[in-house]
C-alpha cells in the first residue's frame, strides 16, 4: 500500500488523538484575545490561513497568517504560532528566530530544529507521515486548533469516516481541469485541496474564495471540467456554475472531511496517470535553502 493512502486512511483516528491531546498543551496555544501570526510554507501556510479565519471569525483575537518567507518581523504580535511537519523548513526557522513575539510551535518532535527557536512546542509524533505529500499531519493540526477554539469535532470525524468508506472510484466525478472554492476558512481547504491535486497527480487546478470566482476564473468553466465547493455555497453561484456546463461538486461535509475526498481522488487520478503519488516530481520532504 502506498504511503499516502495509508496516511489519508489514519486521518480520523489522529484527529480523534488530537482532541484528546489538547488539554496537555491548550497552555502553549493562542489565548482569547492575544493578536496572533500563524505561519507556515506551502501545505502547512494553507492551514495557517483556515485557523486564522477561523479565529478571528469566532472572535478570539486578530489573526494574521503568513507564508513564512512573507513574515513580517517587525511587527508587534503576542503570539506567533508556526506550523510544520518537518521542522526543518528555513524560512519557518528564520521567521521564528526574527520575532520579539512568543512563538509556538507544531510539529513531528520535540527534537527538530524547529524547537530550538520555539518558547512552546506541540508536538504531534503520532501525525508524523512518510510521504513528501502531506494529509494527516496536515488536518491533525488544524483540527487541534479547531478543538482549541471549542468546536465539537466529533461529527466531523464521523464524515470523514463515511468518506473513507467508499471506493473513491465514483466518489465525485473525473474531470481534465479542477477549480477548488472556499468562503472564509475554507479558502484555506480549497488552496490544499488544488495543491494536493498538483503535487500528487500534476494536474491543472485553481483555487479561489467563492466570491472571486465570478470575478474572471470562471472564464475557464466548461463541460468536462469540475468546479467543487468546500462549505455552504454563496447564493447563486451554483447556478452561474451550472449556466457553465462544467460539473459542480458540492455536497452537505465538512471541509476538512471534503478535503479527505479531494486527497483520495488526487491518489487515484496519480495512479491512473501512471504517477507514483508517494514520489512526486520535483518535491522534497522539506525544503531547506542553502545559507548562502
Ligand atoms: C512544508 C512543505 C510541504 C510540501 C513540500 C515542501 O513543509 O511546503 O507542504 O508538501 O513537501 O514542504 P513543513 O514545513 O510543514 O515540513
């Protein structure tokens, strides 16, 4: 069995051990009201961007989120949370080590970089992942925060259970070309679900709010391609997508346990594609720059 698959099918007994996990370190997370920056590259910054809207949407505090390289230092905030598997990832570690602020960081172990220029450390060990794609650290992390603002989860598990289910053969429709759509925090799961799909199958996807879509990416829309809604969809959007031709994913979930779907299909389409999605192209496990 493929790495990733293994991964995506552990997802929601960790998310479960999360939970648990949180009142031994709810101290080491943002308090209510504290102004926060949450950081991260590339999956791990897509996560920082659905906790952020989150937050601040729940009225816990500003909450800012960065892509690590576009951290800036010289601003005043409480609480710097990082996020990454590797801990190891440069610009996370030149991010952190430039902030007067009290960082946070969440991670694979407690004995990776990323902890020697940390105040706190979450450390998720049971989330960790062979893949160089990431899926179940990723969604531990963000429902740990999730729990942490005081969502009830456990319904969530069960979708992502019942997602799980069923071959993915036929599980939402093939297309040539996706575009991923999120109100809110779920921007966040549709820019992860579009990267999943380019990482995994190098396939051509887009992600956008809800409300941008109309403002020109819906231009590409046609029979054969799939437009798919993470969350309630805005008024009259299905419809425009519809007028479209392309076909329109958007069912009653979770995003997170809608963004179980999209890494199950993106394993497929790789396979399909002759791909080995525990391999990808290009990608390292971690991204860490020369000094100089
Ligand atoms: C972040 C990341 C991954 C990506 C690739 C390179 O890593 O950008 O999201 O899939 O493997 O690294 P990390 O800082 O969370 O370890």
């Amino acid at each position: 069995m493929l790495h990733v698959t293994r991964e995506i099918d552990s997802q929601p007994e960790a998310w479960r051990r999360a939970v648990a996990l949180l009142p031994q370190v709810a101290g080491a997370l943002p308090r209510p009201g504290e102004r926060v920056a949450v950081i991260g590259c590339g999956t791990s910054w897509f996560m920082a961007e659905a906790y952020a809207a989150l937050r601040e949407d729940g009225g816990q505090g500003e909450t800012d989120f960065f892509p690590a390289s576009r951290f800036p230092a010289g601003r005043d905030y409480d609480r710097v949370v990082a996020i990454s598997r590797s801990g190891t990832t440069t610009e996370v570690l030149e991010a952190l080590a430039g902030t007067r602020a009290r960082r946070t960081s969440i991670t694979t172990a407690s004995s990776l970089p990323v902890a020697s220029v940390s105040d706190d450390t979450v450390v998720l060990d049971f989330a960790d992942e062979e893949s160089v794609v990431q899926t179940v650290f990723a969604t531990t992390t963000l429902m740990l925060l999730r729990a942490s603002l005081g969502e009830r989860l456990d319904g969530v598990v069960e979708q992502a259970e019942t997602v799980l289910g069923p071959t993915p053969d036929g599980a939402v429709p093939r297309g040539g070309q996706y575009t991923f759509l999120g109100q809110g925090w779920a921007h966040g799961i549709a820019r992860e679900a579009a990267l999943k799909m380019r990482e995994a199958a190098q396939l051509w996807t887009e992600s956008y709010p809800q409300m941008e879509y109309r403002h020109g990416p819906i231009a590409i829309a046609e029979p054969g391609r799939v437009v798919w809604v993470f969350g309630e969809p805005v008024p009259g959007l299905l419809d425009d997508v519809a007028a479209t031709g392309a076909t329109v994913v958007c069912d009653p979930l979770d995003p997170v346990a809608d963004l179980v779907r999209a890494q199950r299909l993106a394993v497929l389409l790789a396979e399909r594609l002759g791909l080995d999605p525990d391999r990808p192209r290009h990608l390292t496990r971690s991204v860490v720059l020369d000094a100089g």
